[in-house]
C-alpha cells in the first residue's frame, strides 16, 4: 500500500504519516482514529516503504514509532516499565536532576516538564516523590505517552503504579497551560532537542524526535511579556523557539527554571544560569526566579 498524506500535527509537517498494524486491530484502529492517519496492512513493511515518513507499529500490545526506508533506526516507544528505568534509579541517575529541581528528603517540588519526549527525567522527578505535570504538543509522541501511563498504571508491579500516579499528561504546549495548572508548579524542567552529533552515531530516539518535530516550531511569544502563550504555527527557528521558551518559563511565578544540555552545549539564548550542574554527558542550567 503506498504512502498516504495524513495529519501534520502529529508527523512532521510536508510528509506523510501511516499506521501500521500488526495483529492488534482494535488498538490500532483507535490510534489511527485518534491520530487521523491511515491503517495499513500488517504485511506492510516500514522499510519498503518511501523514506521521510514514519509508521507506528505493535509489538505485542506496545505502540512504537519506525521511521521509513532504508538505514534507519529501529522502533522506538515510551516504556515506563522497561529495565533500564529501574536500572537508572538503582545507579542513582536521579540525584543529579533531583539536586537540580530542588529535591530535598523534607520536600519533593511540584515540577512542570515542559518538553515531555520519552518522558524519562518526568518519571524520576516522580519516583523522587515529585508531583510532575508533563506537556507534550506532538500528537504522535503524546499518544506513546498516554499508551505507556495506561499501562504501567494497569501493572501489578506497586513501584510502577504508585509513580506513575505523581505523573500527569498534557497535550498541548506548555505556554498554553491553564493557569490553574501554572499555578501548582514550583520548577519548571526544559530538556530541549540536542543537536544531532555527525560525529558520533545519535541515538535512535534523537532521530526519530528530530524528524517528527523538524518543522513543527511554535509562533513567538506576544509582545508583552504575557504569562500565556503561543500557537504552534510560527516559523521560528529552533533556537529562536527554545529562548523563547525559556524566557516563557522564567516569567512564571514559579521557584527555578531547570535547563537540561549536553555538557559542553553553549547556553540557550538569553541570561545566564544562576548555576550549572555537570555530569558526564549532560549539565542542567539552574536559573533562579522567586
């Protein structure tokens, strides 16, 4: 079956999106249905068909994304309960980014992430004990989220269900918020799209997220400096995007602002961090606002 154009907001904007379906028809219609793309046959291959788009496919009754064509990386998915959650917590991969929203054994923050993704730091915020308001505005990636929040919730593993429970989904911008949500947050957490590295192979989760959210770039904010925000029709660049999205962060009345970079990134546009915090691979961007 060929490529059929569907909804750009959930794929990148001048490609085409379909939906794969792999012996799990009643899931996978109602994701077509929800995303408004197409259902293709399950002998439908991802590889054989034309590169620059992406397909989402079950393994069992796990939704993934798959890019297109040849040379292209794997499946990806949220999956809260896979091992390398439970491994991360065991080697303490969260004292970092708990340090760096404030976390103290006496009091968990209320964190807003901001850039959802894959949803990994939003779900060890919440195994710290934090409450985490999560946003994320592409439909594909929000719907993986919603699929994996589902079924760790249904899990008969206490861990997974009573962290997941401190975690709640938003689709749409953060900037959009409601301000009964805004509100109840003390941090909000921004872990913008790393630069592909063409030094280094990325990994298969940065290449998908780099081509579902290529063109989809949000409009600036309004004049004004106002507390609510933006649409998700604007041209700005990426850069643009995220410094304006920081300065957006920075005018709530909230506690800090925490930036998640690759260690040896530039700062994102704008005034300097009040601190950074370094790791081997990564550093967060403290700034101070109340």
């Amino acid at each position: 079956m060929g490529v059929i154009p569907a909804a750009q907001d959930a794929f990148s904007a001048g490609e085409s999106a379909v939906f794969l379906q792999e012996q799990v028809q009643d899931h996978a219609q109602r994701f077509a249905e929800r995303l408004a793309v197409p259902l293709l046959d399950a002998s439908t291959c991802a590889k054989d068909l034309e590169p620059g788009h992406a397909v989402i496919q079950f393994k069992g009754k796990v939704p993934a994304i798959q890019l297109t064509g040849r040379d292209v990386p794997g499946a990806v998915t949220v999956d809260f309960a896979d091992k390398s959650m439970a491994n991360r917590r065991r080697s303490g991969h969260n004292e970092l980014l708990g340090k760096a929203v404030g976390w103290k054994q006496a009091h968990a923050p209320s964190v807003l992430d901001a850039t959802g993704g894959f949803g990994r730091d939003a779900f060890l915020l919440a195994d710290l004990g934090c409450r985490v308001d999560v946003c994320e505005r592409n439909s594909a990636m929000a719907l993986l989220f919603e699929d994996a929040l589902a079924r760790a919730a249904a899990s008969e593993d206490s861990w997974l269900t009573s962290v997941v429970e401190r975690m709640n989904l938003h689709h749409q911008d953060a900037q959009t918020l409601n301000f009964s949500v805004l509100e109840a947050v003390e941090v909000i957490y921004l872990d913008p799209m790393f630069p592909l590295d063409r030094r280094a192979a990325p990994a298969k989760e940065m290449q998908v997220l780099h081509q579902l959210l290529a063109t989809q770039t949000p409009e600036p904010l309004p004049p004004g400096g106002e507390k609510r925000g933006v649409g998700e029709n604007g041209g700005l660049a990426r850069e643009a995007y995220d410094s304006a999205l920081l300065a957006w962060a920075r005018a709530q009345e909230v506690r800090r602002v925490v930036v998640k970079r690759p260690r040896r990134a530039p700062e994102i546009g704008g005034p300097s961090p009040g601190h950074s915090l370094s790791g081997k691979s990564v550093r967060f961007d403290v700034y101070p606002v109340s």
